[in-house]
C-alpha cells in the first residue's frame, strides 16, 4: 500500500533530479541560516586554527575554509538527494504500467530466450502433427536423426519407429501411433527410432499433446532420451553375468562330483578327518552352486527371457511342500510355524517363481529369527486377489534401511552382523518375480520385533485368463 | 525264474555310454557306474560317441549337447538315422537349463533331461538304472 501513496503523491508533485538539487541547496542554506550563531562562531575557532596550521593569512584562511566547507555541505546534500532521487524513480518505475513497445520488447527478449533454450537445448524436442509428420526439430533432433537443418528429411516420425518397448512387430508400432492419435500422454514408452543413416537407437520417448478438437495442426509435443548406451552396458553386464554364471557350473559340477564319489564310496580308504574335510569341501561347493544359480536366474529376468507359464496352484500345497523342505532348519532353531490356508486356496501363478518367492521369505524368517521365535504364513483373498503372507518375530529391518531392502546386493546392516552367507539377492528376485506374475511385494518391519512380508497376487482379470491350466 | 547267478550275468551286461567334452566328470560318472557294476563306456566329444554308440550297441546313453565335432542334437539326428539307435534311451545331461534347450530336448525325442549341477552321482545312476528296467 506504501507503493501506491508515493505513486499518488508523484502524480500531484512529480520529483525531478533539478527539483531535488534545488530543494537540497534550500533546505543546506536554511540550515546554516538558523545555525548562524553557531556556525560563525565555530567558523572563527576553526579559521584560526586553520590558519596556524597551514600558515595563511586570516583572510586567505576565511576563504579557504568556507569554499571547503561550502563544497562538502552541498556535496552531502547532493549524494543524499541523487539515492533518494534513484530509489524514488525506481518505486515510480515499478509502479508504472509498461508500455507497449517495452511489452513487446520484453517479449521479443524471452521469447529469444526461449527459443534459444529449445534450439540448443541436450534434449531432441519437436513438434509433430496426427500422422507424425515433424516440425521445429532443435538441434538435438537433426543431430539425431542425422537430419537436414530445416528437418524435411524425416516426413514421419512413425516411419522411423523400429520397435516398441523391444517389439518388433506392426501390431506393436500400430498400437503406439493409435495411441498418440489419440492424444495419451505418453510418458517415458521406450522405443526403437532408426536415424537418417540407418543407425537404431533405443529411446524414452514422452509425447504431450494438446486436446484432439484443438484447432492446431502441430498438437503433439515430442521429446525424447536416448538410452543406447545405457541399455547396451546393461546387456553386457548381464550378459558377462550370464557368460561367467555358465561357465562357472562346470568346475562346480566337478567339485560336487570328485568330493560325491570320495564321499559314497568305499573302494577309497580315509580316515574321519579327511572325511570331514571333505564334507566342508561339498557343503561350500553347494552353496557356490546355490550362488551361481541365483545369478543366472538374475541375468535371465534382467534380460527379459524369464515369461512366467501361468498354471492353477493349490496354496497350501505348495507352502507345505516347502515347509517340509525347511523343517530341519526351522528344527534346528526351534521355531514355532503357524500357517492359516484356507481350504481351497488356489492361485494362477508361475510355479517356480511363485515357489522361489515363498521359499526365499521363509528362508530369511528363519534366518533372521532368533531360536524359538515363531513364523507365521496366512494365505488369504478373493475372487480377485490372494494375499500370500510371511510373519516373524525376528530382529526387524532398521527403519533408515528399509528402503534399499529391495536393491540388488542390498544386505541390512543388522542382517550382516547376524549371518555373513547372503547375496543380497534374495529379496531383488522374490520382488522381480511378484510383479512378474502381475503382483505387489509389500512389507513392515520394527526392528527388534519382527517382520511380515505380503504378495499380493492377482486373480480374475489377471493375465492368466486366457493361460492354460495345470489340471 | 531267474538264478542269482542268472541275474548277476544280466546286471553285468548292462552297459551305459556317457559322451561328454569334460573328461574329469565322464570319467567320475564312469568310475561310479563300474563300481555299481554298470559297463561304462566314454567318449569326450559327439562324433566318438555317435561311433562307439553304434558299434558297442549300449542300453542307456547319457549324453552332453555342447560338444565338439558334433554336438548333442546332432548325435541324437545321426541315432535317429539307425534301426538300433531310433529305440535307444538317450538321456541328456548338460548344465545348460535354458528354455531354449529344453525346448530343443523335447522335440528331438531324448528320454529325460538331466542338469549336472542339479544332480548328485548316485542321482544319475538311478535315473540309468530305472531306464534298464
């Protein structure tokens, strides 16, 4: 509100620079006017000292302090007037409506701005009409599609589309287009382009458009990411995990077959030591194998070549089955098990994916549960969904780390004190094969309490409807 | 009825090929068949096997697919070839589980398959010795 009374009270008495100096030069003389008394009298002290000082004649001094004096009055006066002066003019500027050549000027500036940012900027953007014909490619995007500079090169950009999300097939690249026809805003979909030169590259490409009666030819607004690079270094790291996975199962298999032939025959004489080292030699050997399966299995689902085969599984079934598989381990700790599985417990699912994720819950209950503690596994559910969970009264994940529990090599810093076998995989798998199969991995966990893991799994409109049964 | 001594005469005569490139684990496997009393004879890559197979006529083979000279599928296509080797259990051990394999396995018309690591010696005895019965 203080704005606007200065604005006001410029409009009555508009303050000038001229104005402001004279009226600084008034009010300097009215000072010294009613500080006269005063002022002559410090005048005279001072001149005589001035005098002395410097040694002038009386009058040679009079004239050269009142020029002094004289000079820095007006040079207050006129330092304090031109910042008010300045301050005032910039309120007045801020106050004022700009004019319209300032408007356009201004406008003309951001949008220049704005232009140069599209033009220059590390992200391809262009726009694009219904049927994908590309206009106003920036530079990212001729330098991507090794176009023209004017970008007539590429006519469509539907054209230039190999594959969708790694489907190379019509259908797949017709659904794309049906979509962006139809105005989904589509976000992040990986797509394979082919450039001018006939590269392909793997992109995320978003595409934003305006409304479909939107009178705009030009309504889709298109960016996109190249992630060649990043996806081949994923595939070599999944692949050398593959390579180095399959190669290691030889020398293992050796291992396991040498130590099982010393082991079960008789037609070899040793002593108990031997015998035992050699049992150390088999049981480490086996849990290599265990290690080196996991990491194939890793690889395989990182490189998509995992397709769960949906069959009709009987809940209780299965946990029992793997129950008993664990009871000497659950005997060993001398835990309590509980389980509550409805009769008629069924679920379409991947049997070795959805039997890995129960069995990798219940091998870390156990685990990761104090002796005598208990476990608890509850099936539940509808028509629609079936809830598999695991309970125990174990030592709980710290809160801080609960949100890498699902990270690939990710161990719990309490996990680790109590066990130094685990690859920190478990969990990564048992989550990649839940949702796999179209599901959800939830948990809660206090340390010190325990831990209870949920999957929950679909049902009726599952992608299972349309799968072949086991019965 | 047969006499035990009968029987031990037929045991005897029961005789298994195993064709695999990894020398160390065939001669194991073979070692583990004799003292079981089986005839184990051993080939290191798939042609050998395919000339063994034909000549010494064994009731069960265990056989590897990655192999020189002639893999796995290549030996199976050769028995199938054969009036003798068209009917021979053929039992395929190998440490590649892929569905590709598998899938491969199957239509080729091997009896079983068999992953290495996944199996312990006495394991793949039975799994031969069922196929004698």
């Amino acid at each position: 509100m203080k704005g606007y009374v200065y604005s006001h009270a410029q409009k009555k008495f508009r303050i000038t620079r001229k104005r402001l100096l004279i009226s600084g030069a008034l009010a300097s003389v009215l000072v010294i006017w009613l500080s006269r008394e005063f002022f002559v009298q410090f005048f005279f002290r001072v001149q005589t000292r001035f005098a002395e000082f410097f040694a002038l004649s009386s009058f040679e001094a009079q004239i050269l302090l009142f020029i002094s004096l004289l000079s820095l009055l007006f040079g207050v006066t006129a330092f304090l007037t031109w910042t008010y002066y300045e301050k005032m003019r910039a309120a007045e500027i801020a106050e004022q409506p700009p004019s319209t050549q300032e408007v356009m000027k201004a406008l003309a500036v951001s949008a220049r701005q704005l232009q140069l940012l599209y033009d220059n900027g590390p992200v391809p953007y262009f726009i694009m009409d219904d049927d994908g014909n590309v206009r106003n490619p920036n530079k990212a995007t001729t330098r991507f599609f090794a176009l023209a500079s004017d970008g007539t090169h590429v006519s469509s950009l539907y054209d230039q589309i190999v594959a969708v999300r790694g489907v190379n097939s019509r259908e797949a690249i017709d659904l794309f287009v049906e979509k962006v026809k139809r105005g989904v805003a589509i976000s992040d979909e990986e797509v394979t382009l082919k450039t001018l030169r006939g590269a392909e590259r793997i992109v995320l490409i978003s595409i934003f458009s305006v409304e479909r009666d939107s009178p705009l030819l030009y309504k889709h607004l298109v960016a996109f990411h190249d992630v060649t690079e990043d996806r081949e270094s994923e595939r070599i790291k999944t692949d050398f995990l593959l390579l180095a996975s399959h190669q290691l199962r030889t020398p293992t298999t050796t291992i396991k077959w040498h130590t099982d032939y010393l082991l079960g025959t008789e037609s070899v004489q040793m002593d108990e030591t031997v015998r035992e080292y050699l049992h150390e030699i088999y049981n480490a050997n086996e849990r290599m194998m265990d290690l080196v399966a996991t990491l194939l299995t890793v690889s395989r689902v990182e490189m998509g070549i995992l397709a769960p085969e949906y069959v009709r599984i009987d809940c209780r079934e299965l946990v029992d089955d793997i129950l008993h598989e664990l009871a000497s381990n659950i005997a060993k700790k001398r835990h309590t098990v509980h389980t509550t599985i409805p009769d008629q417990s069924m679920v379409y699912a991947d049997r070795t994916m959805l039997r890995v994720a129960i069995h990798n819950l219940l091998t870390n209950a156990i685990k990761y549960t104090p002796s005598e503690g208990s476990i608890t596994v509850v099936v539940d559910g509808n028509h629609k969904s079936r809830t598999i969970s695991v309970t125990d009264s174990g030592y709980g994940i710290p809160v801080q780390e609960q949100c890498h529990i699902f990270s690939k090599m990710f161990r719990a810093s309490n996990a680790k004190k109590i066990s130094a076998d685990g690859t920190g995989l478990g969990l990564y798998l048992t989550r990649s094969f839940i949702e796999k199969l179209g599901g959800v991995l939830t948990f809660t966990s206090e340390e010190g309490k325990g831990t209870t893991f949920v999957m929950h799994l679909p049902q009726a409109g599952a992608p299972h409807a349309s799968y072949p049964t086991a019965e | 009825m047969l006499s035990c001594h009968h029987m031990e005469e037929t045991k005897q005569k029961r005789s298994v090929l195993i064709v695999d490139d990894e020398e160390s684990l065939t001669n194991v496997l073979a070692r583990k068949f004799t003292d079981e009393g089986i005839i184990a004879y051993t080939a290191y890559d798939g042609k050998q096997g395919l000339e063994l197979a034909l000549e010494k006529h064994p009731d069960v083979i265990l056989l590897d697919i990655m192999m020189p000279e002639m893999d796995g599928f290549d030996v199976m296509k050769a028995l199938q070839q054969d009036p003798w080797g068209k009917d021979v259990p053929v039992i395929l051990l190998t440490n590649s589980s892929s569905l590709d394999t598998v899938a491969k396995a199957v239509t080729s018309g091997m009896s079983e398959f068999l992953v290495k690591t996944e199996m312990k010696l006495d394991q793949v005895v039975d799994h031969v010795k069922r196929r004698f019965e």
